[in-house]
C-alpha cells in the first residue's frame, strides 16, 4: 500500500514544483485525506522545521472545509484565524500567513493543492483561477499515476497467471505424456506383470 502512497506523493511533488515555477507562491503543499482523522502531505518551499510527513486533524481543518465546499478557500492571514483552530500553529511552523485551499476535483481519492505566501495577502479573482488551473493539472497527473498504477498491477497479476498456466500446461503435457506410454504398453501387451 505505501508504494502507491509514495508515487501519489511523487506525482504531487512534480505537479507542485512545475506550477509554481515562476509565480509568487513561494510555498505550496497538496494534501489527501487518508482516513477522515488525518491529512497526508507533499510540499515545496516550506521551513525546514516543517516535517515533511506531518499529519493535521482533519476534523475543523480548512482543508476538509475546502473539499466539503468543493471551492477554493481563501485564508488572508492564516495566523489570526479562529475559524479552524490548528491552522494559525501549522501557518506558524510553516512559516507562511496566508493561504489558498483549492480541491483537486477526484472521484478516488479527496486531496487539496494549497498555495501559500508569508505575508498577509488578499488573493485576487485571477490568483484564485490560477491556483484552479493548477489544482486540475495536478488532478490529472495523480488521475494517470493511478491509472499507471492499476495498468502495472494488471500486467503483474496477468503475468503471474501466464507462468502458474505454463507450469499447469508443464504439468498436464507430462501426464499426457505418461498416459501415452502406459496406454501404449497396455496395446504392446507388455502390462505391468
């Protein structure tokens, strides 16, 4: 099972660096609800401090806010916010202020891309449509990797059909083989006596 998480988180990775190359977010991080008590991260661009296997609860979180919206949500300054509690310590550790929770819209698993500044910020109508784009180009690469993975899985379960038919085959073409010889001593008239 971790196999599949790591290549997820792989694929996050990639799809976060390539998006953010050369726009202001200088921090970003896409997350998936693992089980409904906690949210898995990949991240770019975050305080060394900021571990890169943190987990946050995900009841009361933005994040699970964010994918029961299935809207952006817009944090301007992350530090003072009352409205999910664990956020102003992770904005802290973290060090950014401000934060843009986008859900990545898939049916197998619920994650979010968030786009970070360390400042307060108001983010503007196209930052928000941006931030959009880059959630569903992220969508779409975890969407392949799955699809990757099921395709890889299939050919390892097909191959592994393939060798037990063969040695089936081995064994039932050495049967054959027996009855044939046994068959044709019982027509030479030369039985077992």
């Amino acid at each position: 099972r971790e196999p599949k998480d790591s290549r997820k988180r792989e694929v996050m990775l990639k799809g976060l660096r390539r998006a953010v190359k050369g726009t202001d977010f200088e921090k970003a991080l896409a997350g998936k609800i693992a089980r409904m008590d906690d949210v898995k991260l990949a991240q770019r661009g975050f305080a060394q401090a900021y571990p890169p296997n943190m987990t946050f609860p995900a009841t009361g979180s933005a994040t699970l806010a964010a994918i029961r919206q299935a809207a952006p949500l817009v944090i301007e300054d992350a530090c003072s916010s009352t409205e999910y509690p664990i956020l102003p310590g992770a904005a802290r550790l973290a060090g950014y202020r401000s934060i843009l929770i986008v859900p990545l819209l898939l049916q197998s698993l619920q994650a979010v891309l968030s786009l970070c500044t360390p400042d307060p910020h108001r983010f503007t109508d196209e930052e928000v449509a941006f931030a959009k784009i880059i959630a569903q180009q992220v969508a779409i690469a975890i969407d392949h990797a799955q699809r990757y993975e099921r395709e890889r899985q299939t050919v390892q379960e097909l191959e592994e059909l393939n060798r037990l038919v063969a040695e089936q085959n081995r064994l039932l073409q050495r049967a054959a083989s027996h009855h044939l010889a046994l068959t044709q001593l019982v027509l030479d008239d030369k039985g077992l006596e």
